[in-house]
C-alpha cells in the first residue's frame, strides 16, 4: 500500500516539474504566446486587434478592444456608453466589460497604447484630438491610430453617432465583429448650434431650451472669457445689439440674420451661458409704439374667480392707453371672462384694446389657464389686439416629473398649449424669448427680466416647475413693481445672490401666493413699501399661520398691503401710499 502511495506521489511530482518547464518557456526562448481561443470571454488581446487596414473589436468569443467612457460621464455619454455596450451584447451575445479611462490607464502605459473604443472625452490624447476639431452641433466617429473614437456635444448627436456605428457593423456576426481603418465620419445634427464658435477656456454642457434654442453652460468662468467669446462671436459677423451691466453681471446680445447669440456671465458663482435662437424670438426693445399719452397709468389686481384659493394676474394700464398683463390667473365656470371684463373696464377706448405685452411666468394652472381662456373665447376677436407674449418656457418634456414629495407634475400640456393657442386665434402675435438683463421700453413704462428658467438650467430634470418662473421689474414714472411670480427657496436664493441690492422696489408681490414665499432674505434686499398678495383672505390666513417668519419679514418694511381675494381694485401709478396695511390684515381671521 505504502509502495503504491510512493508511486503516486513520484508520478504527481514529474508532472509539476514538466509544467514548470512549460511555464518558463519564455525565458528559454520558447514560443508562449496565448492564442485566442485559450482567452476566456471578456478579456482584451490588444496585439490580436491590428490587422492591417481593420481593427478588429471581437473574435474566437473574446474582446480585443476595451470599449472605454469617461470615469464620470455626463449623461448623454453614459447613455451613448450603455447603447454600445448592449449592441455589442446583442451582436456577440458576451456583454463587454465596463471599463473608464481612470481604470484603463492605470499607471500602466502599455494598456493606453493598445487598441480601443473611446466613447465620449475621454482623457485619452486620440479623444482629445477629435474633440478639438469637433464644434457644436456636430459628431464625428473616426479612427485615430489603434482608436475608434465616437465624439459628440448633445443627445442628438450621441445618436446620430450610434446609428453611424450601427451602419459600420452591418457584417458583423457573433464569431468576428470589426471595422475598418479609414473611418473618418463627420455629421452635423444641429446648423444652429454648428454655427456657434468653440468657447475653449472650460468644458461646456448643451441643454436644448425649445423653440430652436440652445444654451451652453460652463463654470468656473471669468468676465474676461466672455469678452474673448464676445470677439469670436464678431469675428464670425455678428453684431452688437444690447448690452447691460447689472453689479458684476454681464449681458451682451448679437445678432446676425436670422440668429442671436445672447452671453450672460453671473458673478456669484462664475457660470457662463450662451444661447442661441431665432432672431424673431429675441423681441425688439423698443415697444414704444409711437403713441400718445390718453390716460392715467393704472395697477390693477383681479380677485380669484369662483372662490378658487389661488392664482394670480395683474394689469398694467399705461399712459398710452395700452395694457401690460402679468401671468393670466385661473379659469372659472362662473366667472369665465373676468380678464376681458377687466380689459373692457379699464381701456381707455373698449373698441380698441392693444395688449402690448402680455407675460407668463411658468406652465401652471393658477397662472396660464386664464390667459388660455381669453384666446379661446376673445383671441380672434376684432378690437383686441395681442402684440406680444413674452416667456421663457423649456420643452414641455421638462415640465413632466416627480416631485420630491411623491406629487406628480404633468404640465407639459400647458406648453404646448401656449403656442397652440396663439397659433390658432393670434398667429400675427409675436412670442418673445426672455433673457435675464434684457429691458423692453414700452414708453409709459420699462420692463427688466430679472430671472428666467436659464438660470435655473443645466439640470438633469426639474425637481420644481416653480423654481423656473419669470421674474420681471415693471417701472412707471421712477416707481418700480417687482414681480415674483412663484420664486422658490432656490430660485430666490439664485436672485438674491445674483443682484443683490439692486433688488430693492416700490411694490414687491408676495412669492407663490404665500406658501413657502421664497425666503425672507429677498425681502430685506427688495425693502417694499406695498405688499401685493396673490391669495383669498382664507387661503392667505392659512398661509400666514404657516410661513408667518418670512412673511413678516416682507410685511415689515410694507405699509401697505392688498390681498387679491375676489375683488377687482386698480390704484393708480405712481402709486401713493394709503396706510391700509392695518385694515388689510385684519380681514385674516
């Protein structure tokens, strides 16, 4: 037994010193290269990949090129990223490995040189190259050395370059998939974007804001790389048309044929935008409209129709007789004119009603469905003219989420309804794009945009359609009233910081109706002497028990307040004060 053990161990032991040979075979001399087909599924033979004019990207059940995305891609590269990975899955049936240039480098030289699929901008000097070369609205796929580098700034041209590698692999099969040397593929997907110059001083991010605009966004900017932007944007024809300078804030739009480019650099935390859109979007800036003064200039502040809780509009009559119209309140059954009423009640001639701008601050019933109700039931009618809707609406896809407090918002509807409706019953009606720093002078008064949905942008998607509502200053005869539409802790926060106390006001209007009204901050900056509040007196009481902190804080400096409730009360401008603050907040039980 003992002898038949001792046979065993000697035949184990020769069978060790044969592999150990075998394993030094290299050192000998010997030839110890693994073939393929010995290589598990998954794992890289860069030596095997070169094959003269092709690079070959999977073979014999393996991968012999790493498909490699940045350590920490933005969205649209990990969407790109994801696609390929599971093409390349569905082609070979072997899912590739998920590998990032942080871990493909490595410290290790050789693992950079070997062949790869660089998907998006990666640290990579062959992604580096094509990515200088490409500008926006473009995406390119092309072989530089031993890399197929796939580049691109937006979404659409992610896809567009993956549906060009699709084409590329149409001879694939789950044995051998490659592609050849030569690919040198360039594709535009958007000419607006593709007109803009390269802003080279940082990486930018491409948000599409509808109504063919476009905005970059970079940080960590400087006052002086929007001047060298400023010098690009010349050189390629463009020129100067407004110009505004609000602390450390700059804005600066250019125009060329049938585009503007607007530039707004934000001082607080040295962000830079550049958007692009149709010229007929911008809106002209004198809105004078060459008439004369008929009439006192007027503020009125419409009640909720139909006991609704909350909603707000307000009328500007100017001293031309024409109307200023901010955010359009609820709809009500029984009450279903109320604006026209008001319109009818205070024109100068009832005839002859010219809206001269008509401002919506953000997609939300409480603030559209009243404009929506006087298209549909007056938009065609002679007598009344609508010249102008300014806001700044994204994409109705944006405006669609969950919030973080489990409520649903489904408000892209109302997007589409804006221009739906104006297409149908004032088609001749001009539908301007805001722009933080932009003034409209309609003579009897002047308009400042304060705050827009770009700055709320680039996000990954809306948390809050609030947050993104327009900001406006009317100012009449040296009396400025401050409108806050439903400015939220960060959309105020955002404010606050960006033009601190050139925030200060005659009139301010209570933020979001009183429910969580922003933040008491904005009111010490804004300092208003009148209180606007958008609300019933029921519905304010609650509030007021609820927020009572900040809106004390705006109560505090007001002398005088007017809740909105079911009333219709125009004062007149320049407004002088009343003392009612006292009178007023008594009707909160």
């Amino acid at each position: 037994m003992k002898k038949r053990i001792w046979i065993i161990l000697l035949i184990f032991a020769l069978a060790l010193s044969f592999a150990a040979c075998n394993s030094n075979g290299d050192e000998q001399g010997t030839d110890a290269t693994v073939s393929d087909s010995d290589a598990p599924a998954g794992t890289d033979l860069p030596a095997s990949a070169d094959r003269g004019d092709k690079l070959v990207i999977f073979e014999n059940g393996a991968y012999t090129m790493k498909i490699i995305c940045p350590d920490q891609p933005s969205d649209d590269e990990r969407y790109l990223y994801s696609k390929v990975r599971e093409k390349m899955q569905a082609i070979t049936g072997v899912r590739p490995e998920y590998v990032t240039d942080f871990k493909s480098s490595g410290g290790d030289e050789a693992s950079r040189e070997a062949p790869a699929i660089l998907i998006g901008n990666t640290n990579y000097d062959e992604s580096k190259q094509v990515y200088d070369e490409l500008n926006y609205g473009q995406g390119a796929l092309k072989v530089v050395g031993n890399k197929l580098v796939m580049a691109f700034g937006s979404l659409a041209d992610a896809d567009v370059m993956y549906v060009q590698l699709i084409s590329l692999l149409r001879d694939a099969t789950a044995e051998f998939v490659s592609i050849k040397k030569d690919i040198d593929i360039l594709k535009v997907s958007n000419k607006s974007l593709a007109a803009l110059p390269k802003y080279n001083a940082a990486p930018t991010q491409i948000v599409d804001c509808d109504n063919d605009t476009y905005m970059l966004y970079a940080d960590k900017a400087k006052p002086e790389d929007l001047e060298a932007y400023a010098e690009k944007i010349v050189a390629e024809g463009f020129e100067l048309r407004e110009e505004n300078k609000i602390g450390n804030n700059y804005y600066e739009t250019y125009t060329k044929e049938n585009r503007y480019v607007y530039l707004a650099y934000r001082e607080y935390d040295k962000s830079f935008r550049i958007v692009t859109g149709p010229e007929a979007t911008l809106g002209e800036n004198d809105c004078t409209d060459g008439r004369e003064d008929v009439c006192t200039a007027t503020l009125t502040t419409l009640g909720q129709p139909g006991g609704i809780d909350c909603g707000q509009v307000y009328i500007i009559r100017m001293a031309d007789g024409r109307f200023l119209i901010q955010d359009g309140g609820h709809r009500a059954k029984d009450k279903p004119d109320y604006i026209y009423n008001a319109l009818v009640e205070l024109a100068h001639d009832p005839e002859d009603i010219v809206i001269a701008a008509w401002f919506i601050s953000h997609p939300h019933s409480d603030h559209q469905y009243g404009y929506e109700e006087f298209l549909n039931n007056h938009g065609s009618d002679e007598g009344i003219t609508l010249q102008r809707v300014i806001i700044n609406y994204a994409s109705s896809e944006m405006y669609t989420y969950k919030r973080p407090d489990g409520a649903k918002e489904n408000n892209g509807k109302l997007v589409d309804n804006m221009y739906a409706l104006l297409l149908e019953h004032s088609p001749e009606t001009k539908l301007i794009k805001a722009h933080t720093g932009q003034n409209f002078d309609f003579g009897g008064a002047q308009v400042e945009i304060l705050y827009t949905v770009e700055d709320y942008l680039p996000v990954e998607k809306f948390d809050y359609v609030n947050s993104t509502s327009l900001v406006i200053r009317v100012s009449i005869d040296e009396q400025s009233i401050l409108f806050l539409a439903d400015t939220t802790h960060l959309s105020g926060r955002i404010i606050e910081n960006t033009f601190g106390s050139y925030l200060k006001s005659d009139m301010v209007q209570l933020a979001h109706h009183g429910m969580a009204p922003s933040n008491s901050s904005l009111y010490q900056l804004v300092q208003a002497d009148v209180l606007l509040w958008p609300s019933t007196y029921r519905h304010a009481t609650e509030r007021y028990k609820e927020f009572k902190g900040v809106i004390d804080v705006a109560l505090s400096y007001a002398e005088d307040v007017y809740v909105s409730d079911a009333d219709v009360r125009t004062v007149e401008l320049p407004y002088v004060i009343q003392n009612n603050k006292e009178e007023e907040m008594a009707n909160l039980k």
